[in-house]
C-alpha cells in the first residue's frame, strides 16, 4: 500500500462519518425584517409608546404643539400610527411611495414644514428604542434611520410638488344646511376659488369649532357648473366634528376643506357593469359616481343598493329613484338591514366592478360577501378602511 506523501491527508475510510462541511454566516436580516421585528414587539404597548412619542416631541420641540388639536384624544395617535403604517410597507416600494406622497401631501393643511420632519424623526427613534428595547440593536437603529429619512424626503418632495398646484387648504362658506333627519344634515359648500376633484373621493374638513381638528367626508355630488359641493353628514356619538356641522353649522359659517383624497374612482375605459353599495351617508359617493357615469353617457348598466337600519333613514333615495327615471340602465334597490347579506343572495356579480361605502364593519362585510361570492378582489372598490376607522367623530 502506497504511503501518503507529506502534506497530503489520507482519504477518508468508507467506514468512518466524514467531517461536516463549515458553517457559512447567514446574511443579515434585511432592513424590512428589523422594522418589522420592531413593530411585531411594539404591538402590544403601542399606546404607550404613541403617549412618550408626543411627550418628547413636545417637551423637545414646543413649536411643534401647534400642528396639532388643543384636544388630543381623538387623533393623538394619527401621526405615530401612519410613521408605524410606512414601516409596514418597507418591503413594498411602489405601495410605500404612494402612502408618503398622500401623507406629504395631507400634512400640508396642518402647517407641516420641512424643518419638523428630524423633530419628529428624533421622537420616534426615542420611542421605539425604548419600548422596543428587548428587539433594537444598533442594526435595527440604522435600518429605521434609513427608513425615516427616506420617508421623509419623499413626504417633502410629494407637498414641495403638491404646493405648485394646489392651495394647502381652500375655505368654503356654507349656503345651505338641510336638516334631512335627527342625526343627518345635507351642507352645500362654496369654495373661495375652483376645486378641482373626480366623484367617489373625500376631502378634509375643519370647523371653526374645533381648530386642527380635521374629519373626512365624501362629495356628495359629481362636479357641478357652478362649483359648489355638497357633503352629507351624520352626527355620531362625542362626535367633535360630525355634531358642530349637523347641529351648530349654519348657512353664512365658513370651514376649511383639505385636498381630494382617494381612489373609489369610476374606470370609464371599461365597459362592465357597476355594482355599488352604500350604506347610511356612505350613499353619498355612490350618488356621485351615478352622476359621473350619466355624465360620460356610457350607458353602463349599475346596480345601486343603497342601505340603512330603518326605512326613515333612507334620506337620498327620493334623489336616487328621479336618477333612475331618467337612466333606464340604472336600478336602485333600498335595503332595511344588513346591507352586504342582502346583495350577496342577489349575485353572482361576474361582470361587475363593485363600490362600497359605508361604516367600516359595512365595508368589510360586504368585501367578505362578494369575494366569497367569486370577486376577484381587484374589482372591489372602497375608501381607505384605516382613515374610515379614524373619522367617526
């Protein structure tokens, strides 16, 4: 047997477990894994960590208390929450640009410069390494400062581009207020110069009541020759906002109106049929996107199911059945009671594109109905449910 030369080593024996191959290192977790790392441990304190978030930004920065409402209860959290909703989208570029540029663009109503972004950078960071202490290293520090200087610019980038076409905030006086039930008035707004919007988005609006306080609704009508806009607004419960415009509103009281907002928009290069559901004032973008479809004579055939929990409720449907009068491919179906359940025993739906408006257990509702009922889920349209969530005062 020939003997091994030196510096060679024998081969292995069949007989004898060969040794493992080395460890490689693993790659470091991604910037997108340590922010959600972060917000996955942050869950569960998340109100404390908003409560320390807004005492250091304002302890720090005192300047910065006047972006913000005298009452803090209600939307203390809104700005913490959507810096928290950017982390989630940190793997998704495309739907992370588009929530900064709508955030940037939004925040111009408040007064928002671009000297507040490292204030408020600064906040966050301090509270997120506090309360998620047990999960933040320095690689984690490092991937959210790239992730809130990114953000930031592209939210000073979206208002810089936003502030050469648009005003921050147009004022409107009210014109008319009808008192249509108990809870729910019908305002007719005159903006102090043209607003330009498209039928099924909302705008922002501040009373004069309750300053930086600011509350959504949908225009209630398709853009109209004479300029004016009509909101419908239901009073709710503690509803700051919702209570001053439908109880204490009156024809001569001015407001301000944020930018449009939102995507429930009608696709007039396709040729399917409409299917739209609206429930309660939710019925106010559905009738706007009726007027749209009549004014592109499109002829296209929609479905209108327009529902509350008593009959009386159904304050629009006198203006709806004169709509369907005058368009015979529009039928309106009134509904007392779950409204989604209701149009789910009506399908199949396979042609429709469908609109949904209403409270947010309403919307979600009816997008489990129509999905089960074989929707393709890019057909189904609604506002935002995170910003439906946060409007009901």
């Amino acid at each position: 047997m020939a003997r091994p030369s030196p510096g060679t080593v024998p081969a292995a024996r069949s007989d004898t477990p060969a040794d493992p191959p080395p460890e490689t290192p693993s790659d470091p977790p991604s910037d997108a894994a340590l922010v959600r790392r972060t917000l996955d441990h942050l869950a569960p304190v998340a109100d404390e960590a908003t409560a320390y978030f807004y005492a250091l930004l304002f302890s720090r920065h005192p300047e910065t208390r006047e972006l913000f409402p005298v009452a803090m209860d209600a939307q203390r959290d809104r700005l913490f929450q959507a810096l928290l909703a950017a982390g989630r989208h940190a793997d998704d570029p495309a739907a992370l640009t588009a929530l900064l540029a709508r955030l940037g663009r939004g925040h111009r109503k408040y007064g928002t410069r671009p000297a507040h972004y490292p204030a408020v950078g600064h906040a966050l960071l301090a509270a997120l390494r506090r309360h998620a202490a047990e999960v933040w290293s320095p690689e984690t520090e490092a991937a959210w400062v790239r992730l809130y200087t990114a953000l930031s610019q592209t939210m000073i980038d979206a208002a810089a581009e936003d502030e050469g076409r648009a005003p921050a905030w147009w004022l409107g006086e009210i014109l008319a207020h009808e008192q249509r039930t108990a809870d729910i008035a019908v305002l007719t707004i005159r903006p102090d110069q043209p607003y330009p919007f498209t039928p099924g988005q909302y705008a922002a609006l501040e009373t004069p009541w309750w300053p930086r306080v600011w509350r959504h609704y949908s225009f209630a009508a398709a853009p109209r020759a004479d300029g004016l806009l009509s909101f419908h607004v239901r009073a709710v419960p503690a509803g700051w906002v919702s209570t001053s415009l439908v109880r204490r509103a009156r024809p001569g009281d001015v407001l301000r109106l944020g930018p449009p907002c939102g995507s429930m928009t009608v696709d007039h290069g396709a040729d399917g049929g409409l299917l739209c559901l609206g429930g309660g004032t939710g019925i106010a973008p559905i009738r706007a996107l009726v007027e749209d479809v009549a004014r592109h004579g499109t002829a296209r055939e929609t479905q209108v199911f327009y529902g509350a929990r008593r009959e009386g409720d159904l304050y629009d449907l006198d203006a709806l059945r004169r709509l369907e009068r005058a368009n015979p491919w529009l039928s309106v179906h009134p509904v007392v009671g779950p409204l989604p359940e209701a149009v789910g025993g009506r399908g199949p739906w396979p042609a429709f594109d469908a609109y949904l408006s209403g409270p947010p257990p309403m919307v979600r509702s009816g997008v489990a109905v129509l999905t089960a009922a074989g929707m393709a889920p890019g057909r189904i349209r609604h506002d935002d449910l995170e910003t439906l969530a946060a409007d009901v005062r």
